[in-house]
C-alpha cells in the first residue's frame, strides 16, 4: 500500500507558495504594444464580407443592446481584422473552423460560410474545412456543420459568391507549385 503525495509535492511553486520565487514585475499600458482600432475600416471591411445582412442583424441588435453591434464590429473587424499575418482568406478559415467546433452557433455559421464564398472560397473548400474537423471535434459537430454549409449553399444568390477563387496563401500549393 503505498502513501499518498503530500499535497505540497504537487503544488505548483508561485510567488504566493515560495518566497525564493521572484513575483513579475507589474504590467503597465506603456510596457504594451498599442492595439489600434479602426472603426471605419471595420465598417468597411463588414460591408464588403456581409454586404446588407450585417446593417440588418445589427440594426435589430442595437435596439436591444444600444452600443454593442459597434462595439463589435470595431473591435473584431477594425482591430483583430486589420491585424498583420493573416490574409482575410485565411480568417474566414479559422472562422468557420472555430465556429463548426463551438456548435449552437448556426446563424453565426451560416454567416461566415456567406462570407467565405463572397471572398472566394469555394464550396468544395468550405465543405473540406469542416469534414476535415470530424476527427478533432466530433462527428455531430460536423455533420452539424455540413447543415448549415448546404442551407447556405441554397439560399446563397450567384450574385453573393465571388466569380473567382480566394487568392492560395502560401500554404496552399498553387497549380504551377504542384507542376
């Protein structure tokens, strides 16, 4: 029969448990990298990824939280859009890939899968984005995922997509690459 672990054996040593650990030094706004915000290129981003769905949904939105939708739209569209790194086509991917795994969030989905294909994305990628998560988030989420991708297909006007495919990012072999 052998002993349980103290329980200061597997505690994690902080500067609150051992004095002998230096605490960090307090963080101050000058000590971090400014965050810009752009509110108008968040608006003009949002137009051109959702067109007049966006003014709807957040017309409705505001008059039941005053202040959010824009709140939103410049902090997600005119700051963590406008970051460098990621190119917009690849945004849409993690989107729809962080989206299917949450799950419950179908008009959010179905919003994002609109928007991939007015940048650009195919169908056929859309659908490979989300097969492509079963064995990481489960079966359920993606064939839940895979219903919302085909309703959007369906309700989705040839006037929405975008007539040529999204620019391959550099991970994605082009044609001439593969030859």
């Amino acid at each position: 029969m052998t002993s349980p672990t103290p329980a200061s054996a597997t505690a994690p040593v902080t500067p609150a448990t051992d004095p002998a650990v230096p605490a960090p030094a307090p963080m101050t706004p000058a000590d971090l990298t400014p965050a810009p915000l752009d509110r108008e290129a968040g608006y003009a981003l949002l137009a051109d990824l959702a067109g007049p769905v966006a003014a709807a949904t957040l017309g409705g939105l505001d008059g039941l939280a005053p202040g959010f939708p824009d709140w939103i739209v410049t902090s997600l569209f005119g700051g963590t859009y406008q970051r460098p790194g990621l190119a917009l086509r690849d945004r849409q991917v993690a989107n729809l890939a962080a989206l299917t795994a949450l799950g419950g969030v179908e008009p959010q989905l179905a919003d994002h899968v609109r928007n991939s294909l007015r940048i650009g994305l195919t169908r056929e990628e859309i659908t490979e984005v989300i097969v492509h998560l079963a064995p990481y988030v489960g079966v359920p989420k993606a064939l839940a995922g895979l219903r919302v991708a085909t309703a959007t297909f369906a309700e989705v006007s040839p006037t929405e997509v975008s007539p040529t495919p999204a620019t391959p990012t550099p991970a994605t072999p082009t044609e001439a690459d593969r030859a």
